[in-house]
C-alpha cells in the first residue's frame, strides 16, 4: 500500500509527532506543507492529512493545499489534528473537507497538543506534555487499523 501524510505542524510539532508515529506504521511519505507543496496525490492508495488547529481553522498551508491538489476520485484518506481544545469537532471537519473533495474519508483521529497561544501562556500552556505517549500509541493504534 502507498501512503502520504501530509501535514502542517507550526506551533510546537505537535501534529508532526502524531503524523510521524503514524507514518512509521504504515511506512508512509510524510510531506510537511509549511516547506513543500504536493499537487498529484494520485498515485497514492491512501492519503493522510494532518494539520494543528488555528482560530478553529486548519494551518494555511492545508487550506492552500486542498485548495490545489490533484485526487483520485474516491481515494482513501483520513484525517489528523491536534488542537489545545477538548474537541473533537475539528477532525470531523477536516473528514468533511475530504469528502468534499470527492474523497472517501475511511476515518478521523484527533488529540490535543501542547498550546501556549496568547494568554494561555500565562499558565503554562493548555494540554501540556500532549501528544503524550498514550496519545502516541492510540496514533499508532489507529494507524494500524487503517492497514
Ligand atoms: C495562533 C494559534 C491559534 C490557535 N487556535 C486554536 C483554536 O482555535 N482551537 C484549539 O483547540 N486550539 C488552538 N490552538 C492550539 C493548537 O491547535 C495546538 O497547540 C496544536 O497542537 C498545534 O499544533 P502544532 O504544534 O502541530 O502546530 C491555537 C494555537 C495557536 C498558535
């Protein structure tokens, strides 16, 4: 099976460790998006999208490339984020966002990450430590079922 994952991770890698651990499940290409843009996903049995969460939004870099890429009619993806928030709304909007790119969207996984945007610094961060290893794990576990 070939797999991408593609992601943008900006704030503190969060969402690349979880792309990482995912990657080395399913031996995927992993393309960071802040550096590299894909156009022809085509030749890829399976797509992974990953991306940090942004004033609820995906990073720009996954904006501008769903915006331009290139996909097989109903080739499988999932999606990736990781966001300061307890929510996992975000994830089955980026699910949602493949299919409406005529993907076929074969599932979605989410945790939190390490956020010490603004005022949350002030604290120490929201979500500290995390992706922590039992999120790495269950990134890993999900990975494997992908399989
Ligand atoms: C500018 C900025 C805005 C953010 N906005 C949100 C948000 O709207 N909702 C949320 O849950 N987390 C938000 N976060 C937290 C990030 O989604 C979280 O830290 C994520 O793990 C970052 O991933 P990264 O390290 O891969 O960039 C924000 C972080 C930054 C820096």
């Amino acid at each position: 099976m070939k797999a991408v994952i593609l992601y943008a991770s900006s704030h503190h890698g969060n969402t690349k460790k979880v792309a990482e651990a995912m990657a080395e499940v399913l031996g995927a290409e992993l393309v960071d998006l802040t550096q590299e843009q894909k156009a022809d996903l085509s030749d890829f049995d399976l797509v992974g999208i990953a991306s940090g969460i942004y004033f609820g939004k995906v990073h720009n870099a996954m904006q501008t490339f769903l915006e331009r890429a290139v996909f097989r009619e109903g080739q499988r993806a999932f999606a990736v984020c990781t966001c300061g928030a307890n929510n996992g709304d975000y994830a089955k909007r980026m699910a949602d966002m493949l299919e409406g790119k005529g993907l076929t969207c074969v599932g979605s996984f989410w945790c939190r990450g390490f956020d010490t945007f603004g005022p949350f610094k002030l604290v120490g961060g929201l979500a500290k430590g995390h992706p922590d290893r039992s999120d790495l794990e269950k990134a890993k576990e999900f990975a494997r079922g992908l399989m």
